[in-house]
C-alpha cells in the first residue's frame, strides 16, 4: 500500500501545484487586469448578440486576436491586455478559417453588408465558405412597419415575400458592430510599432506609380478592401451597395471627392437618384497614401471607368486638408 | 510476464467474465461514440467544399464542430481507455476488478455526459467556445463523477494486487485518471477566470486535457501490450520510470504555446515554448522504449496486425509530439498559427498516436478477455484504409496551411487563403472519407471480438490451467 501511496499520491501532488502555478493562479492573476482606455461593458442588446455568437460556434472560425505581426495588421492594431476586461467567456480563437473580427465593427460598419452576408455570405463574397445563417430570419409576405427588409440580390432572395431578421440576428449583428478597438495613447502604439514584423505596406515601392499605377497591387488591394460590398464586377448590390461602374465621382476628372470618400467613408448616399444607406467605412487610418492611390486608379480605370488617375501626392494633400 | 504468471491461482472464472464483459461494454460503446464523432467530422469536412450541405441550425458548423472534438475525445478515446486501463490494472496486478459494479455505473456515467453534452451543444448550449470544455458544467460534473469513481476503482484493484511492486502501466493509468481530475475541476471553477486569466485556463486546460489523460492512458496501454503481444519483457523498466517523471513535470507547463503572440504575458509563452523543448526528453525516452522493445521482431510485426497498429502508435506518438515541439518556436508559430496546419496537427496525434494506439490495444488484449478473434481480413482493411486516409489527411492539410499562412504573410487578400485551401480540403475529405469507413470495418471488428464465436471457452482460464501444469 505504501509504493501506491508514494507513486499515485506524490504524482498527484506535483501535479496539483503544476495545475495551480501554470493554470490556476495566472488565472487569478490575470483576471485582474484592468479594463483598457475607452474599453466598455456590452449594452444588453450586445451581451446578447454575443451569446448567439458563442451558441453557433462562430469562435471555431473567427479568431478575436490581433498579433503584433505584420501579416495581422489588416485585422486591426495589436490586442493589448486591457481590450479583455469585459469578454468572458473569452473568444480569442484558434483558427483563422474566415478573418479575424475584433475590429470589424470598424473594418465593415455596413449593417446591411451584415445582414445580407450573415443570410447567405456567398450573396456579398462568391468565394465564402462560410454557412449561410438564414434561419437566422424570417420570410414574412410584408416587413412589420419599422422594418427595413434585407435588400438581397435577386439569386439569393426567397421566391415570395420579403427578408426580415429575427431578434437573435439583430442582437447578433449589434454584437459584430460593437466590435471597435478603442485607439492607443501615442506611448503604447510606438512600442507595438517596433515590435511589427515588416508589413506588407512596405512592399508597395514609390516607383511603382511612376508610370501610372502598380495595376497588381490596385486589384488586390480592392479585394481586400472593397469587394465585399461595390463586388468584383464593380456594380455593386442593388439597393445596398452603389455600383463604381460608370459611377459620376468615379469618372469625374476631379477626383477630390473620390479621394474624400475613400479617405472618410460616406453615410447616406445617392447615386444615381438611389439613396444607400449603409455606411461605407474610412480608410484613412488603414490605408498608406500609395495604397489610396493605388485603389482609386484601379476604379478610374476598370469596367469601362475613364477618370483621371490620381497620385500619392495628391492622396496626401487630400488627407492633409481634413485633418 | 513474472508479473501476472504467480497470481492466477487465486482468480475464479467469475471474476474472469465480470472484467471480460466490463472491458467488451466499455470497447462497444466507444466505438459507438467513434462512428457517431468521425461521421460528424465527415459531414463537416464536406462543408468546407459544399457550405450548403446540411443547412438549418441543428447541422450548421459551428454546433458540429465541438460536438465533434467533444465526442471524439470524452465519448471514444475516454471510454475505450479506460476501458483497458481497468483490463491492464486487474491483469497486471494478478487480481480481479475491485468493482465491477463501480466500472458498470461509470460507463453510465461516462455515456450520459456525452449524450447530454451532444445534444446540449447541437441545441445551442455551448459554455463559452472554449476548446474541450464547450459542455455546460453540470454535464462536465457528470464526467468528473465518472473520472473519480474510476480512479478510486483501479486504485482499490491494484491495491489488491498480488505483487509488492506496481507495474509501470499502472502508474501512467491511476495517475492519468488523477490528474484529469484536478484539470476538470480547474476547468469548471467560475470563480477565477475572466478575460484574459479565462486565456490563460484555457490554454492551461486544452492541452493537458489531452496530454495528462490520453497519453498516459495509452502509454500505460504500450507498457502492458507490447510485452504480451511480444513475448519479451519491455526494452529499459528504468526508462519507463523516467519518461513518468519528466512527462509529469514538463507537460503541465507548455499550455500556453497555444496563445503565442496573445496579449498573455510574454514570459508565460516564452516558458511554455522552452518547456516545448523539454518535452522532447520523455517523447523520445518513451519512444525509443518502446522501439527497443521491438527491435529485431519485424518478422512478427508484420503478421501480427495489432502490432502494426501499435507500431504506427508509437511513430505518431513520435512525430505529433516532436511536430508539437517544433510548432511551438515563435518563427514558426508566425507561419502555422491559425491555419490549418494545427488541424492537422491534432489529427496526427489523436488520430495518428491514441486511436491507433486505442485499436492496437483492442486488438491486442479484448480477445484475450472473452476469447473471441477478429478475422485478420478486418483488421488488414481497418489498418490500411485508417493508415492511408490519415496520411492524406494530415499531408494535406500541413501542406494547405502552410500556403494559407504564407498567403497572410504575403499580404494577399483574406479570401485568397480561402480560395487557397479549397484542393486541400477535398482532398481531406478524400482522407476522411477512408478512415470513416475504417471504422465502420473495426465496428465489424469490435462485434467479432465481442459477440462473435468464440475460438475458446475462457482463454484465462485455460492459460491457467497450462500454467498450472508449467
């Protein structure tokens, strides 16, 4: 009996204190960090939205965590301790299977963009993988007054009747757009700067505009950046996103207001006589200037747009105007 | 095996049918549990070509995928081990069960956990999105019942035993049952983990809930097979005892290398990678054991299928753990974290080290329980197709996610990394498709060595009784 006391106990024992130093105690420990400039606790809407978000699995898929890495800088600055206080249970994520959302009620602040890519993602991005939520909504023959139907494109929407979504999907996507990262004081941002890896904005050489503009980088940059709601075929959603497809600002021969639009987003617009409602998110805080430059030529100059190319220099003296 | 040839005088043949019907109960329902969990990740695998196969909240991925990894490894992998874990504890000790009742109301227990679990997470009740603890608390309390009623039932039968030593096997067994106690209830105390300290548990609990209870499992599994399937006493006692050791005061530290570059304190992730490293010194102390074990034996390898089976254990066990090493180094981390790359990873060691290891034992020691074969045509057909269909498994997804990584590093738009992916996916389906009907031929198997004629009356109590002449 004593050899089993010694092995079974003793084991057990090490591994208790191994279980309290490595998992317990960085626990307490860690649960005391405090809440980060500007990071606030959810509305109950929010919390809500939340559960729905745990209750489905997005987390398998979605990860919340920007790293200090150059290929992560897309998703957001990096996560700092303090942009946790209030996110139990934790949604950090291990897999990257679809893009990372803490900050996309930022990154896509389009709550129709939402809404029709939550009913089914492949209405908004061709190539998503993602499952279409649309048990999410109900088909009603009229929306309720007050309500705004889901503008689905016509390959996507029900037969008969109108799109509306169920509580669950509002609280679900008030939930996404809650998602901001609070911005850093000046201090903080310095040191996470230094401790990027490269970034892939490096790579964009000036020179590359010499001659116009860097055709490759343009198209990948508005993959990145635009696609998912002006659409790779540039007409956009009718009803929800403007086409940039023999668009007036688009072909203008002044580009300022081009510029201004992809510097500082847009709310409310009408073009064409349509009013869209969604809002289209800045750029100006993500976006280099050659970048800007790069995306606006490629609009200027595809799908049988003819505008006026702009260069980085003149981005720069755009953005510098509004500041 | 001086260890089990002295004691058998003092065993009935009741006590021989109890433990044999224990260990057949605990093997039918795990497989069970196996069909159900890789049926599941088959339909998911499908998905990532067709999004729309399986529409509907009930089928939608993302209730799947943890009652996936959930019934994978509380309904099979825990049931069929500690089902041989009561096998090897009674055999080894030359005693019977200390009660076989307390090994009937855990299988209850263990089964009920997981039919509740599943059907709680496939109706939305998931605690949080946490890795392996995505039940809600009073089912992972049921669990943490079943997981303490065993432990105190092999305790109370290797106590029992005949012999002033403990074998090997048995402190790997008790020991790993122990210690999932203590992480469960880690897991399950709300108390103190919220926001990042909830990070902090969790990379705590996701890893040693498989490296603090399957692998010790299965290695006690290794200790007691191998030499009864080899004849011959295992390769360096001394070794084993090591390998115990220093699996037991490394493992517990490298959790956190599963939030590298998480706002996690720095020096917690830069322990858990040099930990990584330590982790090297059991994996190849007990690999090399093991393959000193069989050295100079291929001839019986190859006609002797659970062999096979443990052979291919003992190299994932190698290689999952060594890649588990290597992935943890930040350079590295930088490219695969994320991707796909870790999906393949945990299917070489769940799928690669502890199923093959859970078959090969099977294989290995139910027939002796109730004397009753399997035909060597299934277990071939188990063998290759699992074999082939992990490889193409887990070849194409460590191949996939190493592009979906570089596609991030080199700055191209998300959804190229989706469009990336999409051969490598197929082609997982194909390997998934193989070992999905690997099962169903161990199922075969499994209803063979359980309920199939039987080869003889009682195999131990015939084993006595050439003994007793010996």
């Amino acid at each position: 009996m004593n050899k089993l006391v010694l092995i079974v106990g003793g084991s057990t024992l090490v591994y208790a204190c191994l279980a309290l130093m490595m998992g317990v105690l960085p626990g307490i420990e860690l649960s005391r960090v405090a809440a980060g400039p500007g990071v606030q606790p959810l509305t109950a809407l929010q919390d809500e939205g939340r559960a729905v978000y745990v209750a489905n699995g997005c987390g398998y898929c979605h990860t919340q965590q920007v790293r200090p890495l150059g290929q992560d800088k897309v998703f957001g600055r990096p996560s700092i301790a303090g942009d946790f206080k209030y996110q139990t249970p934790e949604l950090l994520g291990s897999e990257r299977t679809g893009p990372d959302l803490t900050n996309i009620g930022v990154r896509q602040p389009s709550e129709v963009w939402q809404y029709i890519h939550l009913y089914n993602p492949r209405a908004v991005v061709p190539e998503s993988i993602m499952p279409s939520f649309n048990w999410l909504f109900d088909v009603v023959g009229q929306a309720p007054a007050g309500m705004t139907p889901v503008p689905l494109p016509k390959a996507y929407a029900p037969a008969q009747g109108v799109v509306v979504p169920t509580h669950k999907a509002e609280a679900l996507i008030a939930y996404l757009a809650s998602l901001k990262q609070q911005p850093l004081p000046a201090a903080e941002m310095a040191g996470d700067e230094s401790a990027m890896a490269s970034p892939p904005a490096a790579t964009s050489t000036p020179e590359a505009a010499a001659g116009g503009y860097d055709a490759a980088k343009g198209g990948a940059l508005f993959t990145a950046n635009c696609s998912a709601c002006h659409q790779a075929s540039g007409e956009g959603l009718p009803g929800a996103f403007p086409p940039l497809k023999g668009n007036d600002v688009v072909n203008a021969a002044d580009a300022a207001k081009h510029m201004q639009v992809v510097l500082q987003g847009l709310h409310g617009n009408k073009v064409g006589g349509v009013i869209y409602g969604s809002a289209m998110p800045p750029f100006a805080g993500t976006l280099s200037d050659t970048e800007i430059a790069d995306i606006i030529d490629y609009e200027r100059s595809s799908w049988g747009n003819h505008g006026q190319p702009v260069t980085p220099a003149q981005v720069a003296a755009e953005r510098a105007k509004t500041k | 095996m001086q260890f089990v040839r002295k004691q058998h005088s003092s065993l009935s043949e009741t006590d021989d049918r109890a433990l044999a019907s224990v260990f057949a109960a605990y093997t039918v329902t795990a497989t069970l549990w196996l069909l159900f969990a890789t049926g599941v990740g088959l339909l998911m695998a499908f998905k990532f070509g067709a999004p729309e196969f399986g529409g509907g909240a009930w089928l939608t991925f993302g209730r799947l995928r943890p009652i996936h990894t959930n019934a994978t490894f509380y309904g099979f992998a825990s049931i069929a081990l500690v089902g041989l874990g009561y096998y090897v504890a009674a055999r080894s000790s030359g005693t019977r069960l200390y009660s076989p009742k307390l090994a009937w109301i855990g299988l209850v227990l263990f089964n009920l956990a997981a039919a509740a679990g599943t059907i709680a997470l496939d109706l939305g009740y998931n605690d949080g999105d946490l890795e392996y603890r995505e039940w809600p608390w009073p089912i992972r309390l049921i669990f943490l019942a079943a997981l303490m009623i065993t432990a105190w039932n092999l305790i109370g039968t290797v106590a029992r035993r005949t012999s002033g030593d403990i074998y090997l096997s048995n402190w790997y067994i008790i020991g790993g049952t122990l210690w999932t106690c203590i992480i469960a209830v880690v897991a399950v105390l709300p108390w103190y983990q919220y926001g990042l300290g909830q990070v902090a548990v969790s990379g705590f609990y996701m890893h040693n809930a498989v490296g603090m209870w399957f692998t010790p499992l299965v290695l006690g599994t290794f200790y007691y097979a191998l030499p009864k399937l080899l004849s011959r006493p295992i390769y360096s006692y001394a070794l084993g005892v090591f390998a115990f050791w220093t699996n037991l005061l490394f493992y517990p530290i490298i959790g956190a290398h599963h939030f590298e570059f998480s706002p996690l304190p720095w020096w917690l992730q830069t322990t858990a990678i040099v930990f990584s490293v330590a982790m090297l010194v059991p994996v190849w102390g007990g690999s090399s054991n093991f393959l000193l074990t069989m050295r100079g034996r291929t001839r019986d390898m190859v006609h002797s299928y659970p062999l096979m089976f443990i052979f291919v254990a003992v190299i994932g066990y190698l290689l999952g753990s060594t890649q588990g090493t290597l992935e943890a180094f930040r350079s590295l981390q930088e490219v695969w974290h994320l991707t796909n790359f870790t999906v393949g990873h945990s299917h070489l060691t769940m799928y690669g080290f502890v199923a093959f290891a859970v078959w090969g034992g099977l294989y290995a020691l139910l027939p002796l329980a109730t004397g009753r074969q399997a035909s060597t045509l299934g277990l071939a057909l188990h063998f290759w197709m699992a074999l082939v269909g992990s490889f193409i498994y887990v070849i194409s997804l460590s191949i996939g996610g190493t592009i979906q990584g570089l596609d991030w590093i080199h700055g191209l738009p998300f959804i190229q990394s989706v469009i990336d992916m999409q051969s490598y996916y197929v082609w997982r389906g194909v390997g998934g498709s193989l070992m999905f009907l690997s099962h169903l031929v161990f199922a075969w198997n499994v209803w063979c060595m359980c309920y199939g004629a039987a080869v003889r009356q009682s195999p131990l109590a015939s084993r006595r009784a050439e003994e007793a002449v010996a």
